[in-house]
C-alpha cells in the first residue's frame, strides 16, 4: 500500500496487518493470518508496527473518502443530466421564477 511504512515490517507482520484493517477484532485477525495471539498482540507494543498501522489506517479512510466524494459527485452529474434534459421538453417549466 503507498504511503505506508509497511516495507519495514517482515511478511508475516504485513499480512496481520493487512487483515487487521478488515476484522473486526486482533483475535480474528490473528486467526486468519495464522499468527498466534500473543505474537500479534506483541507486534502491536511495537513502534515500527504502530507507526505502520496507523498509516495504512489512514490511507484505508481516505481511499474511503474519496471514493464516496466520487460518488456523490457521479450522482450529481447524472441529476445534472437529467435536469438538462427537462429542458428541452415543451412542458418544461423552471422551479424557480
């Protein structure tokens, strides 16, 4: 993922990391990357691990971010689109005067 210092992690940490962003929980993240509760709960006390969390945390919220402000924007344009062609109807008439 850009932007995050995952590149300092070793394989087996980047993968509790990555499936830690998408559960609900460390034990069912533990779970599922096959690592053990301790261990992940130890990589987590670490500094380089913290510091990798959190930036792959905000990096998942701003993906987040922009991809509703994309929608939202898309939903517009298409309202935009069927405004545009009310009013070329003869029965149209503006909301406003």
């Amino acid at each position: 993922m850009p932007g995050t210092e995952r590149g300092a992690l070793n394989p087996r940490q980047g993968q509790f990391l990555s499936v830690l962003l998408t559960e609900s929980s460390i034990a069912a993240a533990a779970k599922l990357s096959n690592c053990a509760i301790r261990t992940a709960h130890r990589w987590l006390k670490e500094p380089e691990f913290q510091e990798a969390y959190r930036a792959a945390r905000r990096e998942v919220v701003y993906r987040a971010a922009e991809a509703e402000c994309c929608d939202e924007a898309h939903q517009q344009f298409r309202r935009l689109e069927q405004l545009r062609r009310h009013e070329h109807r003869p029965n149209w008439r503006p909301l406003l005067p």
